[in-house]
C-alpha cells in the first residue's frame, strides 16, 4: 500500500504541475483551453486519492511524520479555498460593475459581454493555476522531493 501511496503520490505532484503550466500558458494568452480543467480535476482527484490511501496507511498503524501529514493534507484545503475563490468570481464581478445577475449582463452590447466573460474566465483560470502550482510544491515536497 505504502508504494501505491508513492505512487499516487508522483502521480498528484505530476497532474498539478501540469496543470500549472496548461493554466499560466493559457493565462498568459488569454486563452481556455478544456486540456487545463480536465488536467486540473484530475489532479484534485488524485489529491483526495493521496488523502485516502494515507489515511488508510495511518489507520493500520504507520508512523509518518507530522511534517508529511501537513504538507500531503494541505492540498486538500487549497483546493477547497481556491474552488471557493472561483466560484465567488463571477459574483464579484457582476458587482463591481453594478450588475444584479445574467439577465443585466445580456443587456450590455455584445463585445462588453464577452470582455466581461473573459475577464471572469482568466480570473478563475488564474487562480486555479495558483492552487494547482500550490499543490503541486506541497505533495512534492511531502514526498521529500526537496
């Protein structure tokens, strides 16, 4: 199980890192690509994958350090933040401009729609690149790549 756990572990570090690099490129670009949030979700997958199976590694007794239990549990609750970062985005904006919901925003001319979609799109796109950049260096470094 120990090796699974590795493996997965190699497995989570790799996905993110991915995604990081997907997500900077495409934010750099101002583009959206489908390949960055299909890398992404499969990277907080394997995060949760990680979680469980050392849970399971610590429920049969293992000893791991305190120091691996924080840096391989941290990517959880970053995960979690920066989905909720993500999804107050588009409410965040539509107030900043003085927009109650969709129905202000099919009212605005064509080009603000889209410049107000794309803002919104980069916006999510960064800050989950972010997260998985975060992620990425915290199981790393959990297994003790450095």
């Amino acid at each position: 199980m120990r090796d699974i756990h590795v493996w997965v572990g190699g497995a989570t570090v790799g996905a993110n890192a991915i995604a990081c690099v997907i997500g900077a490129i495409a934010w750099a670009f101002w583009a959206n690509p489908k390949a960055f949030w299909w890398t992404l979700r499969a990277g907080q997958a394997l995060v949760i994958v990680s979680a469980v199976i050392g849970s399971v590694l610590l429920l049969e007794g293992r000893d791991l350090p305190r120091l691996h239990l924080v840096y391989a549990l941290t990517p959880v609750a970053v995960s979690f933040l920066a989905e909720q970062l993500r999804i107050v985005t588009t409410p965040t904006f539509l107030e900043q401009r003085g927009l109650e919901s969709g129905k202000d925003v099919a009212k605005l001319p064509q080009i603000e729609q889209q410049a107000l979609v794309s803002a919104i799109l980069r916006r999510e796109l960064a800050i989950m690149a972010t997260s998985a950049g975060v992620v990425a260096t915290l199981v790393a470094r959990a297994q003790l790549w450095f």
